[in-house]
C-alpha cells in the first residue's frame, strides 16, 4: 500500500508557516529551531517542502524566523492552509 501524505496535526491555540528550502537547508533549518528555546516545531512533507508550526504566543518571532530564512537560505514561503 503507498503511503499518503498527511497534513500535520496542529492544535489550537498554534500557528503555521510553509516554506519552501532546498532538501540540503533542512537540517540546517531544524538547528536553528533547536537553538531557538523551542521557537516551533518542524514538519517535512518531502525534501524541503516544510511546515513550521509554533504557539500562537510567539507568532512575530516564528515571523521574523521566515524572514531570516528567506534571506539566508532563499526559502519560498508557501500559501497558508485554511484555518492556520
């Protein structure tokens, strides 16, 4: 049987980013995570398609981490799912 991609299971009071990175930044990107006192967590859908999802709380800060990211590593930010 194949395996089907699933969207991460994200709770309330959460948001998310997409983006997009090449599949050699990704370990890259989840150092910075780790670094970042538990800033977000990380899903990979498939090479460097991620799904960054942190408490609502921190929201700027996961912000101006897409940001950085962007400049840094040239990540692509991805359309917000419905509901995120």
């Amino acid at each position: 049987m194949p395996r089907v991609s699933q969207p991460p299971l994200v709770g309330e009071g959460m948001v998310t980013r997409r983006v997009l990175v090449r599949s050699e930044d990704v370990v890259f990107v989840k150092g910075i995570l780790e670094a970042s006192e538990g800033l977000a967590q990380l899903f990979a859908e498939g090479g460097g398609d991620l799904t960054l999802a942190a408490p609502a709380c921190r929201e700027e800060e996961l912000d101006a981490l897409v940001e950085d990211l962007v400049l840094e590593v040239g990540a692509v930010r991805k359309p917000q799912a419905s509901g995120s």
